[in-house]
C-alpha cells in the first residue's frame, strides 16, 4: 500500500467529529499551500505576462464590468 492509500485508509476511519476537525485542519493547509504558490509566480513573474494582456484587453475594450 503506498501512502496515498494508506491516508485515504486513516480518513475512511476517522469518526464525524474527526473528520469535521480534519477538514477543517485540511482547508487551511490548503489554502496556505494556495497561497505561497500564488506569492512565488508574482515574485517570479510568472504573472506579469497575463496581468499586461488584461489591462491591454480592457483598455481595447475587450471587458465588462461585473
């Protein structure tokens, strides 16, 4: 069993209240983790690119306003 299974086992064990505590725990990780990633592709430009391409696309009048 490799250790996806291994973790998908753990949580098909866990009871309600663990599972509640779990995901919890799980969304903030997760959203932590999103984070980080989203603050290294600034840092490295990886963004740059597709910020000048939506403010050319808006300026042309390629956007609606939501």
């Amino acid at each position: 069993m490799n250790k996806i299974e291994n973790i998908e086992n753990e949580v098909r064990s866990l009871t309600e209240a663990e599972l509640a505590t779990f995901r919890k725990w799980f969304i903030e990780f997760d959203a932590d983790v999103w984070d980080r990633q989203l603050e290294r592709d600034i840092a490295s430009g990886k963004l740059a690119e597709l910020a000048r391409k939506s403010l050319s696309d808006h300026e042309s009048g390629k956007s609606t306003e939501l």
